[in-house]
C-alpha cells in the first residue's frame, strides 16, 4: 500500500480521498480558468492549524520554490499565479500587517498607532490608522501554523479558500455565480482598502465563511503586479463547485450577449445618424 492508495473494507485499493478531492479541485481550477479566460491561475490557500498533520517534509523539499524566501502573502499569490507554490509561515512573512493578520506575530507599535498610515501618505491623522488596524478581522495568535499558496489546477489537497485576481468584469460574473449558488442573496463586502489580499480576501472568507470582494490596497498595489484595471476576491472552497456550474451556464448566453455590447453600438448608431442629419 503506498501513501496514494488506501484499502476499502473489501481490502480493495483505492485512490486517496484527498487525492480524489484534489483531482477534481484541479479540474474544476482549469474550468474556472478557461470560463473567464483568466490572464492568471485561479489560487488554493490552504491555512494549517497547530494541532494538523506537519507538512514539515514539502516545506523543506520545496527549497527555492518559496519555503525559505521572505516574501509578502500577496506576493505570494502573485506567485501562485504564475504558476509557483509557496508556503507561508511567521519566519518568512515579509509583511509586519499580515503577520499579524494571520496570528503570527504582533503588529508594531508604528502599525498599531496610526502613524505608520500617516507617514505612507495613506490617512491623514493617527487615529484614523489606528481605528482601521484595531478594527481589523484577524486569526488568533498562534492559530495557524502556516500557509501553503498554490495554483488551483495544480491542487494536491483540497484548500481552504480561493482567490481570484483579474478584471473586474470577469470577477463580476464570479459574484453572479455566487449570489446565484446561495439562492439570489445580495453580497455584500468588507475592505478598509487596507490588506485587501491577507484580510479582505483570505481571513473573511475563511472565518465568516462567505465571499468577500476588495478594490485591492496601497500594498498589494505597490508590492505586486496587480494591474490598475484588475481586482481581487476570494470565496470559501464550499463554493467552488457551484460558481464554477453557473458559470458555465452564463457563458452560454448572459457573458457573450453582455459582451457584445449590442444596446450600446445600436444608442452610438443612432446618435451619429441624428448628428449626421442635423448637419444636411
């Protein structure tokens, strides 16, 4: 028996069950890719809990892919996007907000003030930074062990959460597909335009359970490749089967029609021939 294969009660072998499960994120990453024509992999996050199996020996093993580098969580999507996987842990998080953010560390005093906010040009007065920190959604000290960052279709277990970063009209049909797997009620989003890749679209999905969208942030911005017209959302993994299955229902007639932009071209048609009429 190896670790890919487990005996059923007839002393059968069959596939893993995790295995299975990846096998079908996989697929259904590659579907939500080719749907929407993504210009990047959709990304798994999956967050480890102290008392979870260590995954100590792919950390070490992944060596140059991102166990060791100090990197940013949003650089690590961004990474995931291209296609590398990463795992996050407190001794390789760049980021002194996502740190905390995460459980991993505390955030500093600068952070934790306001005044760090104010001397990034972001607000105006300390207490204003200071509020949008201490109001910030964030896991228990100490409650994750790490974070492991990957390509969707290229998915060995099954992740917690997945983040998508692209277009706004393409993350729009997403939260259509959303709304629709949860019987048609409205969405709603929560973002202080602060850590819109850790908190916005990985601790709130992850906790409240739910998708949530972001406008992107100052860091994410400023720290990875996220072009200006693009935007980023995340949704719990429960719902990846559902969007995925109007989406492909959408593609069929809403997205193109939308796309076609057919009452516009026929308004732009009869203003040049109103505008050509008054000139004869």
């Amino acid at each position: 028996m190896t670790a890919n294969a487990i005996l059923d009660a007839k002393g059968q072998m069959r596939p893993h069950p995790d295995l299975a499960a990846g096998k079908k994120i996989k697929e259904l990453g590659q579907s939500l890719m080719e749907i929407l024509a993504l210009d990047g992999y959709p990304v798994g996050v999956k967050l480890f809990g102290q008392d979870e199996p260590s995954d100590a020996e792919n950390i070490e093993r992944s060596g140059a892919e991102g166990a060791r580098e100090n990197m940013r969580f949003c650089q690590a999507l961004m990474k995931a996007r291209r296609g590398e996987m990463s795992y996050i842990s407190r001794d390789n998080l760049a980021c002194p907000a996502a740190a905390k953010a995460f459980g991993f560390r505390e955030l500093p005093e600068g952070l934790k003030s306001g005044k760090a906010l104010c001397g990034f040009g972001i607000t105006l007065i300390d207490d204003v930074g200071r509020k949008m920190f201490e109001n910030m959604p964030h896991l228990e000290m100490n409650q994750i062990s790490y974070i492991k960052v990957y390509p969707l279709p290229k998915a060995e277990d099954v992740p917690d959460v997945v983040i998508i970063e692209d277009e706004v009209e393409k993350l729009m049909w997403v939260v259509l597909s959303y709304l629709h797997g949860r019987g048609g009620e409205r969405v709603t989003a929560s973002t202080s335009v602060l850590q819109a890749a850790c908190v916005d679209s990985t601790i709130i999905p992850y906790k409240d359970g739910r998708l949530n969208y972001s406008l992107g942030c100052y860091g994410c911005r400023e720290a990875t490749d996220i072009k200006l017209g693009e935007s980023i959302i995340g949704f719990p993994i429960g719902d990846l089967e559902k969007i995925v299955s109007h989406l492909q229902y959408l593609s069929k007639k809403a997205m193109p029609a939308s796309r076609s932009k057919t009452a516009y071209s026929h308004l732009i048609s009869k203003e040049r021939s109103q505008c050509y009429g008054t000139r004869r």
